[in-house]
C-alpha cells in the first residue's frame, strides 16, 4: 500500500503540480521505479484497483507492458500461470477501453507469448489458448482481438528481452497457427460492428509473409471483406490496410512471389483500378484520396519487375499511376517517385536483361523497352515540373515552410533525373525549354511574374549531369536567355546555379572564349543581390574555373580583381567569408594552369593578400584578436595550398610566409580554432609540397612538439599524421621524426591514463590513434621498436571503450592494425616485437573486446569490435580461441547459456581454421543480441567481464 500511494502521489505531481521542478522530480521517481521488482505488483494491483483514475491506469498498463516485455526473468519460473491469468482478467475488465490502456495490457500478453514456449499454453498454443476464451466469453472478444492484432507484430518487436532462438520459435508457431488465427477472424466478421478491427488484426497477420497459396486467398472471406470496404465512403481504412498487405504479400518471396501469387493478384489490381476516377472527383475526401494514392503506389512498388515488360496491362497501370502523379496534393503526387525511380533502373541496367543471354538480344529488348516507356516518361517530365514553382506568398514562409518546399524541389529534381536517364537528357532538355517559352509567352516576355520561368530553369540545373556537353540547339538559347533576366534574387540564384552545373557544356562550347565574360557578368551580378545568391555566385565561379581553366588563363588579372573586390565587399558584394573559399578554390584552378613562371607570381599576389592582414594583425595585440578574424584570413591560405597544384609554388609561398605563420603558432597556441586553421593550411602545404617544404618542416615539428605538451591541441597530431605520410619513409627525416612521435606518443600516454580521461578528451585520442596508424604504415621502422609503441597499445586497451564514435573507431583501426601487422609490414623482427607486446596482453584484449560486442559499447559499433577480434583471430589463431573461451566462460549461465557459448566459440575457432568472415557475424550479433536483451542482463555480463579492468603488463621488447 505505501508503494501503491507513493505512485499515485508521484503521478498527481507529474500531472497537476504548478511547479516544473516537482513534476521533473516526480517523473524520475516514476521511471526509477518502473525498474524495480516491486512495479511487478503495484502495477498490477492498482490496475485492478476499481478506484484507480485513467492517469494511473495508463502509467501501470505500460509498467506492466515494459516489465514483461524487459524483465520478464526477474520472475521466479512458477509466475507464468499466475501474470498470465491476472493480465486475461485485465483485458477482460478493460475490454470496452480506455484504448490505451487495453493496448498495452494486451500487448503485455503478446509479449509473454514470447517469452513462453507454446506447450505452456495448452495445446496449439496461444491461438488455441485465444480461441477458447473468445469461446467462453464472447462479450469479450474486442479486447481479444486486439491481442489477436498485436501478436504477430510482436514477433520483430526487439524490446522484448527473448533469446534469438525463442524469438524464431516464437515466429515458428504463429506462422503454423496462421490458418487457425484466420479463421478467428472470420468468424468474426459476422460481427458487424467489429469488421474493421478484424480487418486490422488481418493486415497484421499478413505482415508475417507466410506464404498462404494465392489461389486460397483470392476466394478467401477477409480478402473479399476487404475489398468490398474500399467503395464505402468514407473509405474504410483497415480495408485499405489489408489490400495494401495483400500487395506486398504478393511480391514477397516467401509467398513464392508474384507467379505463385497470380490468383491473388488478378483479384486485386482490377479492384484498385476502378478507384481511378476517384483521384479527379474534387468532393472525395482527401483522406480517402491519399489512401488510393497510395495503394496505386504499391501496385507499382510491387510490380515494377512485370510493368517493365511493357505489356498492354503493365500500361493501364503506368497510365494510372501518371494520373496519381497528376494530383494537385504534392503528399499524393510524390508516393509514385518510388515507383518511377525503380521503373527507371529496371528499364536501364543490365542486370534486368541478363536472362536474354546475346549481347544483341539485351539490346533490342532494351530498345523496345525505352520506346515504349517514353510517352509515359515524357508525361512525367510535364506533370512534375510546375511543383518547384515559388508560391505568391513565398516571402511569408516560415522557416519549416521553406525547409519542406526545398525538399519538395530536390524530390522533383530526383523524378526529373529518372526521366533524362529513360529519354536522354537532351530530349528531357527540349521539354524543359519547350516549358520555359510558354512561360515566358504568358507572362509577356518581361519576367513580370519571375516564378514559371525561375521553376522551369530550376529543372534544367536538376538535369545538368544528363545533358550531353556537345549539345547546341537549347542549350545557347537558354544562356543567351541568362543574360536578359531581371536582378529578382531568387531568379537570378537558380541562373546562377543552372550557370555552374553547365560548366562542362560552357567549356566544350564551341564559342566558350566569347560567351565566358557574359556568364562571369552574371555571376558578378549574382554576388551583389543577396547572400544567397552570392554563394550561389561563388559555387558557379568554383565550377566555371574548374572546368573552363584553360580557357581563363589569359584572364586571371580580371579574375583577381573580381575575387579582391568580392573578399573586401567593394562594389556591393554580398560573398560571406565562407563562400569566398569557393573563389579561393577557383583562382586556385586556374593558377595550376599557369605555366611555372606565372603560377608563381600569380600565387604570389593571391597569398600576400592573405598575409597582409594577418601581418597587420600582428602588429597589433594579436591575443585579443578574435580567432574569427584570424582564420578567415588562414583558410585562404589552406585552400591556395590546397588547389594549386605545383609544388615549388607552394613551398616558395610557405616557405616566406613562415614568419606570420611562426609568431601565430606562438602567440595563440592556446586557441583551439586558429591552431585548427594553422595546421590545416600547413597540412595542405605539406601535402602538395613533398620534399619542396623540407627546409620549413624541421621548425614545423619543433613548434609542434613544444605547444602540444602545453596546451594538448589535437589538430597538432594531425598536422603530424600528414608529414608521417609524406616524409615517414625518408632516411634524412628519420631522427627528427622519431623525436616527434615518442614526444607527441609519450605525452598523450601521460594524458589518457583512465577510461574517464579518454571520454574527456576524444579529439585527442581520434587523432592520436590514427597518427599511431600512419606510423605503422609509413614508418615501422622508426615506431614498432620504440619504447613508446608497448605504453601506447596499453593506452589503446584502456580506451576500447570508450563511447565517442570517432575516437573509438581510431582505437579499435590502430589495434587490428597491429594484429594484421602482417599484410603491411612483413619483416620478422617487427612481427616479434609485436607478439612479445600482444601475447601477453591477448587475454585482456579479448576480454575487452568480448565486453563490447555485450554492451559496453553500443551495437552499432558491432562491425568495427568484431573485426578487431576476427583479425586478432586469424593471427593467434587456437590462442586466441582460447582467450575467447576464458572470457566467455566468465559470464553467468543465467545470461548465456553453454549453448549460446559454444557456438560463438566455434564460430570463432572456425575463423582460426580460415572459414569466411560473414559465418562470424551472425554469431556475434546473437551473443550481442542476448547479452543485451534486458539491463539487468548487460549490468551482470558486465560486471562479469569487467571491461575497465586491464590488468596491464610489463612486456620483454626485443
């Protein structure tokens, strides 16, 4: 009673309380308490309490629901009878509602049907057991048949705390009861005012995909039920539920796919074919709309493979899903993108014709095919393209609004594709441009109204890949068009946009010298109306200079000025600092094209406008800078490296600039974002200079050695992986690289000495481990006999498991790195050092590992932990097995079973002998899957294997 009255107080609090913080501290009581043993009885008493108001019934329903479902083990093994008995006279006490509260008491007892092998229930199991209560008490067959309903959805319901083994038994029987559970609920269909929730319980069961005949459900009582529903108006939706299961039944393969299912078939898709008429009729609900909409789609998901073939009766449904495609409503229209997406792949690859065997066959029937696709594709292109159009009021859309009509646009720009790739895109283009002159008729010629044109111009960029660079109809009329466009921001983004995407056309142009100043007008034009048109402006100047640099070459004077007055805001330039990166890159392009002698002069000029107000800065107090206006500057500098491509260039700029880069080194090594910035255009530097750069490298590293054991900077370990990469193998770098690494290795191995400390400093284990596997990779040589390389694979082993993704995923790389030493480095003496690190060390390792794929690292990491322990495997082989076999044999019975154990372990031991990786994995995610079924399961296999504990060594190096 005192807890019971403890619950109803916490829920009057979290319900009625004024203050917020009482009702958060009522609700934490309330979640802590769900996981205690005493929530088994207090929930279950208060719910057969009659006093017990709706608040209370729904919080003790659910807490009854979730201990079944998680902690069902926590019950002695006599309990079954009693909780099954008391959740029957529930359902029954609730079977008029609350809803919710019969919801969740009956899928309490689905969830118990899980757990508990069908001989428990009487024989046949629980559908028998169903079928017998529903005959006792047929007053009480609505909540029955919402447990009929929730059973087979139960089945794939993970948040039930069920071996892998009892879940495919469980799936077992309900699929060996599928008939007698049909038969349940024909019997029930006499019962007028229950036929839709029979119907729902149907679509249910068909979510089993048990591979009923066709020909028994094409005459069957519920199939046929269901499709007289879909002429009731309003249209039942439990009926459109089961036709839409029963579609999906079809194409499944276990139901022995759509040959083995033609009965069904031809019963249902002239049923849905004569709704059509409903997509036009304005009166029809638009509920009722959607849900036809969207059985057209599933014909059409279902069936792609057979409407492909082109038949006469493949068209009448091509032809009606153009007229769900047609619907004004975007949310109806797009449910057939799917379809025209799939449709397209199966007209277009190969794999669809492979059958036809000859070269010629597969070309031919291809041929015949498109033809016959096109009409309906041409349709296409017409149907979708008035969607992107800027609404009248589009200067009042919310922000959500305008999220959902970008995303409206890009779903067009994918259907759009689908319809180049069937029709080329220079027939999709002629469409398009046919569109875009009717626009323009309508409107006058003028623009007045910018949005027909804007939307159709918005379709051509969605094309550009598809559109062939030699081109020459459209294509010079729609940039002569480019150039006539009134300064409407919006309108002149998308031109800027369609601009870049045809940079390639634009340089095959057979008049690409003389058109190129108009389109750089445009984009000029672009960069002064708004800041979302200039960086629509800078990504179009990107492309253009990408791919037009030769043809630019003689301009970059021009090209300067432009990209000086756009990164100083003269002439009322509106390119933000990141979107000046764009022009960085671009001048970058074209100055690769340059010959030696004038790369060098033009960097020149590019990078000194970099460095002068960093220079100017400096003269200033240079600590009281905001990094802002710092790493705006070094970007510049990092994207220059990056983009201009001759080395000498490169180093001779770094190399004189060194000086600013060397007083901000030392004046902010504090400060996380210029370092980050820093580093990034010394890396770029490094990369593209190679052996340019080797008279600045040497002070590079000393300034990085000396600031990380300060101020612990991770992108100085990366600035570090990259020279590793260049100059790692380098005989006259080997001594000040060695220094480096035990410096930089020696000082993080002091930082990370505990679990806790790596999870507070994840950037720095990320960039330490993959330093650590550069350095295996680039220069073994120097690393493997370090003394720093055995505390190092200490430090890995403590952070395994660590729970920031990147830093972990670096670790577990750098460990299986070691193990597969082999496939890299294979010189004996590196391969004895490593053992003599690891052998001692395999146990631990193992056990750790294990402790992972069981919970102490989440399950989406299974993947990375499990090949760790492959290659660890496949390198120690039996040992190995063996430290699996002292690990797992540490975990109570109680949680794994010796059977579960023992499969694992052969799997593993199979893996020794060289069997596939793939006969592991499903064995890892069932030991995953049980180790992890509840929390009191993962807290005791982890108190177990202790992951935390390394019990580390001090290991001979030789």
């Amino acid at each position: 009673m005192e807890h019971q009255n403890a619950v109803k107080e916490a829920l009057n609090a979290l319900y009625h309380h004024p203050d917020d913080t009482v009702r958060v501290q009522a609700d934490r009581w309330l979640q802590t308490f769900q996981g205690t043993l005493d929530a088994w009885q207090v929930a279950d008493n208060l719910l057969h309490d009659s006093s017990s108001n709706l608040e209370t019934l729904i919080f003790c329903s659910q807490t009854l629901r979730s201990k079944v479902q998680r902690d069902f083990e926590e019950l002695p093994p006599g309990a079954f009878q009693k909780l099954r008995q008391s959740l029957t006279t529930l359902l029954k006490k609730f079977h008029k509602g609350p809803p919710k509260v019969r919801t969740q008491i009956s899928i309490a007892v689905a969830a118990l049907a899980v757990h508990v092998p069908a001989a428990d229930w009487g024989d046949g199991g629980i559908i028998s057991w169903l079928r017998d209560e529903m005959n006792m008490h047929p007053e009480y067959v609505p909540g029955f048949l919402e447990l009929l309903t929730v059973l087979p959805e139960e089945t794939f319901n993970y948040k039930i705390a069920a071996r892998p083994d009892r879940r495919r038994q469980f799936e077992n029987e309900l699929t060996s009861q599928m008939d007698a559970a049909l038969n349940i609920l024909t019997a029930c269909l006499n019962i007028t005012e229950l036929k839709e929730q029979v119907l729902e319980a149907f679509a249910s069961w068909l979510r089993l995909r048990h591979g009923i005949p066709g020909a028994v459900l094409a005459g069957h009582p519920l199939v046929h039920a269901a499709l007289s529903s879909l002429n009731c108006d309003p249209l039942s939706e439990a009926s459109v539920n089961v036709i839409s299961e029963l579609i999906h039944h079809t194409a499944s393969p276990s139901s022995g796919g759509i040959s083995a299912q033609t009965p069904l078939i031809q019963v249902i898709v002239p049923q849905i074919l004569s709704l059509k008429a409903h997509l036009r009729d304005s009166s029809k609900d638009e509920e009722d709309v959607k849900a036809i909409g969207r059985l057209f789609a599933d014909v059409g998901d279902s069936y792609v493979e057979l409407i492909a073939t082109g038949s006469d009766e493949s068209m009448v449904i091509v032809h009606a899903l153009l007229e769900v495609t047609a619907h004004p409503e975007f949310d109806i229209a797009s449910m057939t993108f799917n379809f025209w997406h799939s449709l397209q792949l199966m007209l277009t690859k190969r794999d669809s014709y492979s059958s036809l065997g000859s070269e010629a066959s597969i070309e031919a029937e291809r041929n015949r095919r498109l033809h016959i696709f096109q009409p309906a594709y041409q349709s296409l292109v017409s149907l979708v393209g008035f969607r992107v159009q800027y609404p009248e009021d589009y200067q009042g859309l919310t922000y959500e609004d305008l999220k959902e009509f970008k995303q409206t646009r890009y779903a067009v720009a994918d259907v759009l594709i689908d319809a180049a790739l069937i029709l080329g895109g220079d027939t999709t283009l002629k469409i398009l441009y046919m569109k875009l002159l009717e626009a323009n008729a309508q409107t006058g010629n003028d623009f007045q109204d910018w949005r027909p044109a804007e939307a159709i111009l918005f379709c051509i960029w969605a094309i550009s890949n598809y559109v062939s660079v030699v081109e020459a109809e459209v294509m010079p009329q729609v940039m002569a068009l480019l150039q006539n466009l009134p300064q409407q921001a919006q309108l002149l983004q998308t031109a800027c946009l369609l601009v870049g995407a045809y940079s390639k056309w634009l340089n095959a142009a057979p008049a690409s010298v003389s058109i190129l100043p108009s389109i750089i007008r445009i984009l000029m034009s672009g960069m002064g109306t708004s800041e979302d048109c200039a960086a629509a402006a800078a990504l179009a100047f990107r492309h253009i200079c990408d791919d037009c640099r030769k043809n630019l070459c003689g301009y970059f004077e021009d090209l300067f000025n432009i990209y000086c007055m756009a990164i100083n805001g003269g002439g009322g330039y509106k390119v933000s600092a990141e979107d000046s990166l764009n022009l960085v890159e671009a001048l970058g392009m074209v100055v690769t094209e340059l010959p030696l002698d004038q790369a060098k002069g033009a960097l020149e000029k590019l990078c000194f406008s970099a460095a002068s107000p960093l220079e100017e800065a400096a003269k200033e107090d240079l600590e009281k800078k905001h990094a802002r206006e710092l790493t705006v500057h070094i970007d510049r500098f990092a994207f220059l490296f990056r983009y201009v491509n001759h080395p000498e260039a490169v180093a001779a700029e770094i190399n004189k600039h060194w000086a600013i880069f060397r007083i901000i080194f030392d004046t902010r090594p504090w400060d996380m974002r210029t370092m980050e910035s820093l580093c990034r255009a010394c890396k770029y530097a490094v990369r593209t200079s190679g052996r340019y750069i080797i008279n600045t490298i040497g002070e590079m590293l000393a300034k990085i050695q000396f600031h990380y054991q300060q101020h612990h900077q991770p992108c100085f370990l990366y600035l570090s992986s990259e020279v590793i990469k260049i100059f790692g193998s380098d005989p006259s770098c080997a001594d000040y690289l060695k220094n480096l690494i035990e410096t930089l290795f020696a000082h993080t191995t002091c930082l990370m000495t505990s679990i806790k400390e790596v999870t507070a400093r994840p950037d720095i284990a990320d960039d330490c481990f993959l330093l650590a596997s550069r350095c295996l990779r680039y220069c073994p040589h120097l690393f493997i006999p370090s003394p720093i390389f055995p505390p190092l694979v200490d430090c890995a082993m403590i952070g395994i498991t660590v729970q920031h993704r990147e830093a972990c995923h670096s670790i577990l790389t750098f460990l299986t790195d070691i193990f597969d030493l082999e496939k890299s480095v294979n010189e004996e003496q590196f391969v004895l050092i490593r053992d003599n690190i690891i052998i001692p060390r395999g146990a631990t390792i193992t056990r750790i590992l294990i402790a992972s794929l069981a919970g102490a690292l989440p399950s989406s990491r299974l993947d990375t932990v499990t090949y760790s322990l492959l290659a660890l495997t496949r390198t120690y082989r039996l040992q190995a097995v063996g430290w699996a076999k002292e690990s797992v044999s540490l975990i109570p019975r109680t949680a794994l079973t010796e059977t579960e154990s023992t499969k694992f372990l052969q799997a593993l031991s199979d893996i020794a002998y060289g069997a596939d990786v793939n006969s592991l994995i499903g064995h890892v995610e069932e030991l995953s899957d049980v180790c992890r079924r509840n929390r009191t399961v993962q807290e005791l296999v982890q108190a177990a294997l202790k992951p935390l504990e390394l019990n580390l060594v001090a290991a001979p190096v030789s």
